[in-house]
C-alpha cells in the first residue's frame, strides 16, 4: 500500500512534501525492521529514483540520520538511509536551515562512522556525502571552523579514503575471484579524490603525498603486513608471486591514470606548483624502490616526469629521459612486446621522443608481416624526426651524451641516432641550426606517409594517421621555408641592403613572401580545425593537442602577416592584392586578428582586448553562431603557457612598431617595419620550435572501409539527379541516436572530367581517398558550416543549388542536402547538379558532409569512399 501509494505521489511534485509526512511515523522504533524498510525504500523511490527536489526540512534528515544510530538494523537499511540523504544534500544542500553547531558536528561523526565500516557499499555511500559537503557547504562554511576535526573537512575525507583504499589492499584478494570488485571499488574511492581536488586545487599536493606513500606502502607489501598484523612470516601470502602479478599491474595502472588526471586537473586550475612537482617525483622515485613492480610500471610513472606540465621547473629533461630509457630497454629485453608498445604510445603522448624512438625501433625488428613493420617503420620515421627537434636547443648546451650511463645497447642507440647533434653543438655558441633539422623532420614526416601508403589493407585504414602526418608535414615545411627566407647567414646581408640600398622593391618582395607565408599557415589553422571536428568521439586530450596545434598555426600566421598590419605603407595596397591569389578575402589583417582573437576569448582576455585594438574597426568580433564547433576549446594550463607567451611578444612587438611607424616619414617606413618584422618573425619562430610536441592518443585509432563502384549517367544538356545515401561508418549506436540532422554539399566542375571508368588506374583511385589533400577542403566545409548555420536560423531553404565561375572560369556547380538520420546513422534524400553544361566527358563529383547532435555541435564527417563518377553521354535526340 505505501509503495503503490509513494509511487502515484512520486508524478506529482505537490503532494510529496505530504508524502514524506506520512512516511516519517514509520520509521521511528515503535514500527517492526520490516515496516520500517518499506517506509525506507519508499522514501528511497522518492528522493533516490525519483530526483524529488521538494524542500526538506531538519526533521525529515534527522528521521533519517535516526536509522544509522541502530547498528542492529541490516546494512542494506543502512545504505538506503545513506543514499537518501545524499540525494536530499545533493539538491538542496544550499538552501538547508541553518544547523547548529552540535549538530552538525553529530552528523560528520555519524558520517564518519559509516565511512569506516567494513561494509563497502555503506562506506562509500558514507563518503560520498562527505565529499560532497566538502565540495559545496564546507565553502559556504569554511570561515566558521564547521568541523569537529583537527583538521579541516576535505584533508579529514582524503584521509578516510585513503585509509579505506589501503584497507582494500590489505585484504590482498583471491585475484580469480574478487578482483573485478575490488577494483570497481577503488575506482569509485579515487574518483571521489578527483572530485575534492577539482574543487580544491590546493589539496593536489597533499594528494599526491598520500599516493606516494600508498605506492611506498604497497611496494613492500611484506613487511608492511607483518608490522600492521603481528603475524608469523609463513602466514604471509606471497605478493611477490606470479598469482598477484596481474592484480599489481592493473591496480599500478588505474593509480597511474588517476595520477595523470590529479594533473590535468591541477594544471586547468592552474595550481601546478614546485610543491606538486617534488610530490610527484617522489611517488615515482618510491615507485623504483619498491621490489615487486615490473618495467612497465616504472617505465609508464618516469613517463609522468616528462609531462609538459611541469615545464621548466625539470632542469634536466635529457637526464630524465635517460632514465625512462633505462627502464623501457629492461622492459624490452623481458620480450614484453604488447606493453613496450602500449609503453611507447604513452611516451608520444607524453612527448617523450627518444623513448618513443627506441621502442617502436626495437618492436619494428621483432614483427614479421609487412603491414606491422610499415606501421612501425612510420612509427620510427615519425619520433626520431620529432626527438631531434627536441633535442637541437638541447644540444647548444653541450653535448648531451657526455657522461651518460645506461647498458652498452642504449648508449649505442643514442649515438648511432643522436650523436651528431651533440658533436655538431660542441664548441658552437651559435643558434641551433633549426632550418636543416625541420628539413630533415619534413622528409621524415613525409616519408612516414609514403611508408603508411604501403601497407597492405583497406586504403581507408589510417586516414586520420595520414591526415595527421599531412597537416604536421605542412607545418614543418612552411616554418622551414621561412627560416629559410630568415637564414642567419642571408639575414645580415640583408639588413646591409635595407640599411644601405634601401631597395624598395627588394623590401616589397621580401613582404610579399610572407604574406603568402601567412596565408597558408592561416588555412592550415583552419585544416587542423577540421580535423578536430572529423572524427566525432575523439579523447578530450587529443582535442586539446590538436587545438593547441591550430592556435600555435594561428600565432605563425598572424606574425607572418606582420605587414598587414601597417596600412600606411606604400606598398599595402599591393599586398592585398597578393592576399587574392592565396586567399577568397582580400583584408588578410582582419582573417587573422578574427581567427587568432576566436581561439584566445576563453584563454587570455587581456591580450584579447590588445587584438580587439588591431582589428580595423577598433572592436570585438560580431560575427557569431549558436552553433557550436565540434572543436575543443582551450583552457588556459601549462601546455598553452608557452604559445601565450609566444602570442604576447607577438602582439605587443606589433602595437609598439605600429606607434613607432607613425612617427616615420612615409619613405622610411617600408624599410623600418621589414626590418623590425623580420626580426620579430625570426625570433618568434625559434620560440615555437622550442615548444614540445605531443601525439595525439586518437592517432593510434584505425578506421575501415567502405566503396560503392556502381556507374552513373546522364545526357548532354541535361541536369544530373542523384539519389543519396548517407551512411556513418564507424560510429557507435549511441552516437547514431544522438544526431539529429545530416548535411552535405555535393560539387563538380567542369576541370574535374577525367578517364572512362575503365582507364581508371590505382594512382587516381588512391589520391581519391585523400580528402586531407583536396585544396578545397577547407573552403567548402566553411561554405558547408555557413549553409547550416543559416538553416538553423530559418534564413533559407533546403536544397539551394549554385552555379559558379572562378577566376580560371572553371564553372562549378554545387548544391546543399539535408538529410534525417535514423537509428542506424542512415539518412535518404536527393539532389539535382546543374551539369547541362558540361562537355562529353566522366566527372567526378566531390562531397563534404556534417552532422548535428542532440546537444547542438557541429561536426565535420570525413568521407572515407569513393568519390562518385557521372558520365555526360551525347544526347540521343536532336
């Protein structure tokens, strides 16, 4: 009767409050444990299941608190009590009346009690409402010493999980039986640890203290058994034995991602300290001292010391790689291969290039089928190019490999790799010669493409490894075709003719190079935007890495376009025309302050103001969306310190010569700010290539493949109707329910006619599962993102059809579709391309598409098969 009672209630938020009257008198003594259970677990449907958020007052928690005071009762009534009053502190912590200070101070010791009970689910229910105290009424209270400890709330429960975790430990479990428990049950008391620290950043350091003396504790599980439970050493169970070994591994790694979490987290609050560092490498140091963890182990937690995180405060990053070094050739010597490579994949991600280098080299020579050993060999290519990026300002130091200890197959290694770095650097006082190392990086990247191409399996297979490499490779080069303009050795020369000649035309010339400099990196931005927003589902951290990668393509372009920014030179109106050759808008000033200024509103507000006062119209950017891209946005952290300093230089180095350039006769200007320009694009270039480079995680992802080779045509004169199918491949069930509209935009043009469909060879059917390499990928996504947007505002309709000429008259002819998906990613529609004038003649026809989900962001969708092919026929009527 009460449960079928609460349950009608529970739809009807207005007699709920009556409800819980009712239900109260049930739970007092005088009632049976039975009755009182139903009174419970119907309170349970309304608070728990339901979410009822009606006001509570002191007497429904205290009615409440009364069912943890009987430790008679079943534990299950404990739990139930326990998750109720989590609920009420949940919703309406905030508004709760005032308690008084003996009772609150009874309730934490209530809460505390549970939180030690050996019953898990109670403990936990326990601490979660400390937790959550902690979180949101300890701020409001914080002043007023609310607490009976010693020690203030949050470090009180750190201290109770932390005792609970090494209680679990201790158990030392049957790992056959229990271990999948055990470890939903860690996960669960390290997610709360989680949770305190994003709320209090500065606990991060006395979290981490307690992680490391956990690791201390369970690194000598022995002796620490003996000396907590008195017993006879041949009562201790062998932790050392193989039986615990996997138990050890799994427990060490989810202890290693939660580390690595505390990080993150800590470095978005900005609370990355030389406190946290030390604690952190101390954890580690206790991790090597332990006797019972394996390589693995140690090699993933040197790893962490490698972080980009910690920046400058690691005074010798060589030193620590060669410990990590040490310990991944002992885990490859062990003929551990499945995690020396999960191992080598965390050290990319890390950055940890010369660890990554001697993995995957080391595993390329153990594969035997050829499409591993091209994964690997892409693999080798790729890290060694990146480590001695790395390693040039290194090397200006000294060299690096003097007095370096490791086994005699390491030192080798680096010397065989590395060694003319360290030669070429000794006695040498100059710059690094970053020119002819990104020379070598750009043929390493681009031969990690050619290797990638030949493996042997679906050409669809790494097309985001393809497309990475792609747009890294396009980086690489443009920055070294600028030191090349800005090579040490010509850059005196050059100063000589400013200062002496003051040749116009040769200042003119040299602008004009890096306005076509800018242009590129400006569309390369936008390229690695777009290949954020492609591959819907990928990990928050390889956004972040490729995010940064877009804002630091940005920084380039916006310095490379220093002569944009000056519009009483002589030769600006010159240089806008050159803008129209590379680019669809002629005001490249406003492109690059509007993109640079888009990427830094969440970051830096006071360098956004600065570039607010570049823009032409003196003011913030007005274009905006409601639509949200698909693209991470970033935080300011430790791995965007670098770029923002970087960005900072930039753009008070161009304000200041703006100033100076006023008070310049007319004549004097051109050579002034070519000189200033190039100096300030030269300096800011070095500064980037000093910034590490991480791997994406989502770069060790693959894709499959999908091709549909059936033949279309139509007659001369007449347009082409097409009847489509757009299919997501690759995506969860999930993610297919959680889309609510697909978008695509077809196109040809008349220069895309090419061989019959039999004459059609390998080479051209390849290239078509490029889309990354297409030159208009970029300008017809945003001609794509533009269409939605409007759409979504209700300025136009479905179905709109173009027909353009570019500056070649090239005619093309493009139209939008809008398609429904259904529950499997599926959505039908149809189209009409203008083609009536297209000559006899096979065409391709080119397509971008998009989707929007249920949360209204937009994502790009790659398309992974073939391009279609129509046939004009000659018409069969006169």
């Amino acid at each position: 009767m009460l449960v079928s009672l609460s349950k009608l209630v529970s739809k009807s938020t207005s007699l709920i409050s009556e409800q819980v009257d009712v239900l109260l008198p049930y739970l007092s003594q005088e009632n049976s444990w039975q009755m009182r259970e139903t009174a419970l677990k119907c309170l349970h449907l309304l608070f728990v299941k339901e979410g009822c958020c009606s006001p509570v007052n002191m007497h429904v928690i205290k009615a409440v608190f009364s069912i943890l005071h009987e430790l008679e009762l079943p534990s299950v009534m404990h739990c139930g009590a326990l998750q109720i009053l989590h609920k009420i502190f949940l919703l309406t912590l905030p508004n709760l009346p005032s308690f008084e200070k003996l009772e609150f101070d009874h309730l934490l010791a209530i809460l505390e009690n549970a939180a030690q009970s050996p019953i898990m689910s109670k403990c936990l229910a326990a601490l979660r409402i400390l937790t959550d105290i902690s979180s949101k009424l300890w701020a409001r209270k914080n002043s007023e010493s609310f607490a009976v400890y010693s020690s203030p709330l949050p470090l009180r429960v750190i201290s109770l999980v932390m005792a609970q975790l090494r209680s679990l430990v201790k158990q030392l479990p049957d790992p056959c039986q229990t271990s999948s428990r055990i470890f939903h049950e860690i996960k669960s008391l390290l997610k709360l640890i989680l949770q305190l620290v994003g709320e209090h950043p500065d606990l991060g350091a006395t979290v981490l203290g307690e992680i490391g003396s956990f690791i201390k504790y369970f690194g000598t599980p022995n002796e620490n058994v003996l000396a907590s439970k008195h017993i006879a050493s041949s009562e201790v169970l062998d932790f050392e034995g193989d039986m615990y070994q996997a138990f050890r591994s799994k427990l060490l790694s989810h202890i290693h991602r939660f580390v690595a979490t505390c990080l993150q987290i800590l470095n978005e609050a900005g609370a990355i300290t030389t406190n946290v560092f030390d604690k952190v490498q101390l954890l580690v140091k206790h991790l090597h001292h332990g006797r019972i963890f394996d390589c693995y182990t140690w090699t993933i937690y040197s790893l962490l010391l490698h972080s980009r995180l910690f920046g400058i405060l690691i005074e010798h990053p060589f030193k620590q790689e060669l410990a990590t070094l040490e310990h991944a050739c002992k885990m490859l010597s062990e003929r551990d291969n499945w995690h020396s490579y999960k191992a080598g994949i965390y050290a990319t991600n890390q950055g940890a290039w010369i660890t990554a280098t001697f993995i995957f080299a080391e595993l390329m020579s153990r594969v035997q089928s050829e499409s591993c050993y091209c994964w690997f060999k892409s693999l080798v290519q790729f890290s060694h190019s990146e480590a001695k990026l790395w390693l040039s300002p290194l090397a200006k130091q000294g060299s690096f490999l003097e007095g370096s200890v490791g086994t005699n197959e390491l030192l080798a290694f680096l010397k065989d790799n590395f060694g003319e770095l360290g030669q070429d650097a000794a006695g040498n006082d100059d710059v690094p010669n970053y020119r002819d190392v990104l020379v070598g990086a750009y043929k390493n990247v681009c031969s990690s493409i050619e290797t990638l191409e030949r493996v042997i399996i679906s050409r669809k297979a790494f097309c985001f490894q393809r497309w990475f490499f792609s747009l890294r490779a396009k980086l690489l080069g443009a920055v070294g075709e600028i030191l090349e303009v800005l090579d040490t050795s010509k850059q005196e020369t050059f100063s000589i003719i400013i200062e002496v000649q003051n040749s116009a035309l040769t200042n003119i010339k040299c602008l004009e190079k890096f306005t076509q400099f800018s242009c590129r990196l400006n569309r390369l931005a936008k390229e690695f935007n777009l290949i954020n927003s492609s591959f819907i589902g990928m990990d928050c951290e390889s956004l972040k890495i490729i995010a940064r990668l877009a804002l630091s393509c940005s920084l380039l372009a916006f310095s490379a376009g220093f002569p944009h920014f000056f519009p009483n030179l002589p030769a600006y109106k010159y240089l806008r025309t050159c803008v129209r050759e590379h680019s669809q808008q002629s005001n490249l000033s406003s492109m690059l302050l509007q993109d640079l200024l888009g990427r830094l509103l969440h970051i830096d507000h006071e360098v956004s103001m600065d570039l607010c006062k570049l823009l032409d119209n003196g003011g913030c950017p007005t274009k905006c969306s409601h639509l949200q891209s698909g693209n991470y946005i970033l935080k300011s952290g430790h791995e965007v310190k670098d770029i923002l300093d970087i960005i900072r230089y930039a753009v008070s180095t161009v304000m200041h010569l703006q100033i100076e350039t006023n008070r310049i006769q007319n004549e004097a200007i051109i050579s002034h700010v070519t000189k200033n320009g190039v100096e300030l694009l030269l300096e800011i270039s070095r500064k980037w290539l000093q910034i590490p480079f991480q791997m994406p995680k989502q770069f060790f992802n693959t894709s499959t493949d999908s091709r549909n080779q059936s033949q279309i045509t139509v007659s001369s004169g007449l347009h082409l109707s097409l009847n489509l199918c757009l299919q997501l491949r690759n995506a969860s069930p999930e993610l297919s329910l959680g889309l609510t509209k697909l978008y695509c935009v077809l196109y040809s043009r008349v220069s895309f006619q090419k061989q019959s469909h039999g004459e059609r060879n390998n080479e051209e059917m390849e290239s078509q599962c490029q889309p990354w390499e297409s030159e208009e990928i970029v300008e017809m996504n945003e001609k794509l993102f533009q269409y939605v947007t409007e759409c979504a505002k209700k300025t136009t309709s479905y179905g709109k059809r173009f027909r353009d000429d570019d500056m070649n008259d090239d005619q093309m002819v493009y139209e939008f579709v809008c398609f429904e998906p259904n529950a499997k990613g599926q959505g039908f529609s149809s189209c009409v391309l203008d083609v009536s004038h297209f000559p006899v003649g096979c065409y391709r026809v080119e397509w971008y598409s998009c989707c929007i989900d249920n949360e209204g962001s937009y994502w790009s969708v790659l398309p992974l098969n073939s391009r279609p092919v129509f046939t004009v026929q000659e018409s069969l009527f006169v």
